[in-house]
C-alpha cells in the first residue's frame, strides 16, 4: 500500500520543524561538540591570564640563573642596570 504525501506533510518535511507565528523566535548559537564561540573566548582568556602568570613566574624564578639573566632579562629596557651583576675591579679579589 503506497500512501502519497499531501502539500501539508511535504510543507512541513521541507522547512524542518513546524514554528508556530505566536510561539518565541529563538535561534539555536553556532557550536562545535558543544563549545559555542563565547565560551571558547572566556576559557581563551582564562588560559592566557595563567600563561601570563606562569611566565612571569618563570622569568623571576630563573632570574638569578646567568645565562636567563644575560640572555633575556637584560634586553628589556628597564632591567638591563638593575640586574646588572658586574664586580667592581676593586672589590675583585684576584
């Protein structure tokens, strides 16, 4: 038994779901595996205030080492004479 559609049950397989003109006009966000645009934005920045905090943390904890001290620290502006550790010649005992 073969049953043929009405323009009805086509109208309504065409547009999806059937949105009635006095119900509320909601709009479903864009998402990928439930990650919408402005959630990846707020974890985004969360993430980069932590790297931030991690990298200052590393910069002071390595600050003392020679090398991170020469090789970076000393190439900002303000640091190069306040990390400068150089011994005066008459202070020097050899």
């Amino acid at each position: 038994m073969v049953f043929s559609q009405t323009l009805r049950r086509a109208a309504a397989q065409s547009a999806g779901a059937y949105r009635s003109p006095y119900g509320p006009k909601y709009t479903t966000p864009l998402h990928f595996q439930g990650l919408t645009a402005s959630t990846a934005t707020q974890y985004g920045q969360i993430a980069a205030a932590f790297g931030v905090s991690a990298g200052v943390f590393a910069l002071f904890f390595f600050g003392e080492v020679p090398r991170v001290r020469k090789d970076i620290l000393q190439k900002l502006p303000f640091f190069d004479t306040y990390l400068d550790r150089t011994v005066a010649p008459e202070d020097n005992p050899f």
